[in-house]
C-alpha cells in the first residue's frame, strides 16, 4: 500500500537498528509523548528490538486518559439531564468516572450518542432543536481545531442549542510540568506527529533552548520512529540539544497556519487540570468571551458532587513516566479492557490497554 508499506520495510529497520546499536554506547532514557507512538512501539517490538542502553517511557500524550475525574463527573452529569443529549467520541464512553461511566448512565436512560465528528454532533442539534447538545470536546491540538470550526458554524446556522464542554489540553506545557518535576530523568523527547502537524515543529525549540534536550518529531508507522529514536541517539552521543524532523511528510517548521488562527479566534489560553499532574497553567483552552454562549460549563453549571479516584489505579503514574503499565497491581488482574479501572486501559491510545494488547512486560 503506498506511503505505508514503504515505512514498514523490515530492511531498513534493520539498517537503522543497527545504527542505533552502533551508536547508543550511554544510556539513554526516551519518552514518547504520544500514545499513538506507544502503540506502534508495541505493536511492533521496538522496545523489545532496542539495545538495552535505550528506553522507552510512555507519557501523558492520551487525551482521554488525562482527562481529570472531575471533568468526567460533569459529563456523566450533564448525561443524566432530561433535556441533555452528550455527543462523545467512543473512547470516552467507558471511561469510569467517581459515578460509573457514560455508558452506565446511558444504560439508565440518558442520552448518550457516539460520533465520529463535531459536524455529526451539529446535525444531532439541528435535528433535535428541543434539547441541548454538548460536545465533549476532549483532545489535544489536533482536534480542537475540529471543534473550534463547530462553533464557528453553529454560530453562522444560528444553531442556539450547540455547546461545547471544553476540556481541550495543550501538550507542550505538560511537557514542561514533567521536566520540571523531575520525577523521572529523560535524554530526549520523540514529539508527537499528529500534534505537532498543527503547532509546528519549532513549538518545541524550548527543549534544547531551557532545558538542553533534544526532541524528535515522529510519525506513527515503524521507520518514522526508528527514524526518530536514530536521530535521538545521534544528537546524544554528539553531546548536541535540537528539534529534529522525521516526519518531514505531515510536520513543517511553522505548522497549520489556519489550525493556528482559527484556534486563537475561538479559544483562549487557559489552565487545566491533567490526570497524574493536577492543575497545569496555561495548559488548556476555554471559549473567548464571545462564544461564551457555546460553552456548556458556563450555560449547564451541573454539580457532579464529590470526586474520588479509584483505589488501586495507577493511571496517574504511568502518564507522568514514574510507572510501567505491568508494575501497576491491578494490571491484568482487576483492571482489563473487559473491566477496566482506569481510563488508560479503556482509550485506544492508553498505555496500559497498548501493554495489554501486544505485551511488553520484555525490557
């Protein structure tokens, strides 16, 4: 298949394999910041096939399962209201929350419908003119521009039922939240693909400027990460700190120019709270004042009363790099896909469901 299987040649990932044993003489400890690269990382045996100078760390690049309790606990109660419908991409839905799942509540009678866009969410409001109709707008840069281009329409169709629950997040500073903390010791970042197609390769120039790290913006197939760890590895063992692009095929220096100012239109930089991080400034996005009509938080102040965490989850941990999904007690055992516990064994991008589909407990 054209432009997949020339990134999943086993020749020339056994050509950069090798130059990454050659070259990888020191340790060397990566985080990928996207949970798109920890599946492929998996899928492929990437970790298992590194020299053992090299590792892997899997980071807080899934945004569902960064997501804090309290933001779930809103949803599931705004779900539970008569006059609501909550429109949600699949991921979110089994999702446990302090009050069990959109799902259970949509067992219960709530009106809970899964899309596969926004423009889907605004035919549901056009066709149901009687209720509200919340989007949950759950996602990195790469799909609040989605979202942002919601509102914008709504507002041009005059459709006054539409809102938005924003609980967007913005990678680049829970980047900053995790080296500062200190908590786990990186060499070098592999930047996410999807994200940095819109913000632009240079948003992560403050890496090796603050910080004196490199990154390494990858895609998604098996040689785009090869690619990136090589480059990770060459610039460490060079004593060098800069942004490499190896996915020169989506990413530009500068970025989605109209993402960039249709994001800026709409949204307004804001802080927001992460699972495992807490509350992170200026890492999130909330509604300009002019759209404040669109926003869900603002129009539904739905209490969703108090908010616990599950015992025993290690969630948290594993998106801050401190723990590997097979160390977490309930992995495999109380928590599974069938029943999960946390929501990195629920989302497609989890960690802990990418442990548990292809394995990895393998250094």
């Amino acid at each position: 298949m054209r432009f997949v299987d020339e990134f999943r040649d086993p020749a020339l990932a056994s050509r950069l394999l090798a130059r990454i044993r050659a070259r990888a003489r020191h340790p060397l400890r990566l985080m990928e910041f996207c949970g798109g690269h920890t599946h492929a990382i998996l899928r492929y045996g990437i970790r298992q096939m590194l020299p053992e100078t090299v590792q892997t760390l899997s980071g807080p690049g899934c945004p569902v399962c960064v997501t804090a309790n309290r933001d779930l606990d809103y949803a599931v109660a705004l779900a539970a209201q008569r006059d609501v419908i909550v429109a949600t991409f699949g991921d979110m839905i089994r999702v446990p929350g302090s009050n069990g799942s959109l799902q259970e509540t949509k067992a219960r009678g709530g009106d809970v419908r899964i899309v596969y866009s926004t423009l889907d969410a605004l035919q549901i409001a056009k066709a149901n003119p009687a209720k509200r109709v919340v989007f949950l707008g759950v996602g990195f840069e790469t799909t609040a521009p989605t979202v942002a281009a919601s509102i914008l329409q709504a507002e041009a169709e005059g459709i006054d039922n539409y809102l938005v629950f924003c609980a967007h997040k913005l990678t680049p500073p829970a980047t900053r939240a995790i080296l500062d903390a200190g908590e786990v010791r990186l060499a070098g970042v592999i930047g996410p693909g999807h994200v940095t197609t819109i913000i632009g390769a240079e948003a992560w120039a403050f890496l090796p400027r603050e910080y004196g790290m490199s990154c390494a913006v990858a895609g998604f197939e098996p040689l785009d990460i090869l690619r990136a760890i090589d480059l990770l590895v060459e610039m460490a063992e060079e004593g060098r700190a800069e942004v490499a692009n190896a996915y020169g095929r989506g990413v530009t220096p500068q970025g989605n120019r109209v993402a960039q100012e249709m994001l800026a239109r709409v949204f307004c930089v804001a802080d927001a709270d992460w699972r495992g991080l807490g509350i992170v400034p200026a890492s999130g996005l909330q509604l300009r004042e002019e759209y404040a009509r669109y926003d869900a938080a603002r129009v539904l102040p739905v209490d969703p009363g108090p908010t616990r965490e599950h015992r025993g989850c290690r969630c948290g941990d594993v998106l801050r790099g401190a723990l590997l999904p097979p160390d977490c007690p309930l992995f495999r055992h109380a928590c599974t896909p069938a029943h999960p516990v946390g929501p990195c064994m629920v989302s497609a991008e989890g960690a802990c469901a990418a442990y548990y589909l292809y394995g990895g407990e393998i250094a």
